[in-house]
C-alpha cells in the first residue's frame, strides 16, 4: 500500500511540474490569480478538485 501512495505522490509532482515547464508565464498567472482568491474560494476549489479526483479513480478501478 506504502508503495502505490509513494508513487501517487511522485507522479503528482511530475504533473505540477508540467505546467511550469511548458508554460512559465500561464503559471505565474495561475499563481498571482490564486493569491487574490478569498480563503474560501480556494477551500472549494480545493475541495471540488478532491471530489473530481475521488471520483475519476472510483471510475477508474471499477
């Protein structure tokens, strides 16, 4: 179990590099734009990220 959780983390941080990479200046956008959020809306978005990924794997395993 251990190690399927280690290579989720690793494979997370390949795909938050990806952006930086492939488009610096989108990037620091994103970044400037969610530094004006409210703490709120980046609860939610937080929150509906985590959804969207509990879900895409429910579907993805079954």
């Amino acid at each position: 179990m251990w190690h399927e959780i280690l290579i989720a983390g690793a494979l997370m941080l390949v795909l938050e590099g990806l952006l930086p990479i492939l488009n610096p200046k989108a990037f620091k956008q994103m970044m400037l734009s969610a530094a004006q959020m409210s703490e709120q809306q980046l609860r939610w978005t937080g929150f509906i990220s985590m959804i969207i990924g509990a879900v895409t794997i429910y579907i993805l395993k079954h």
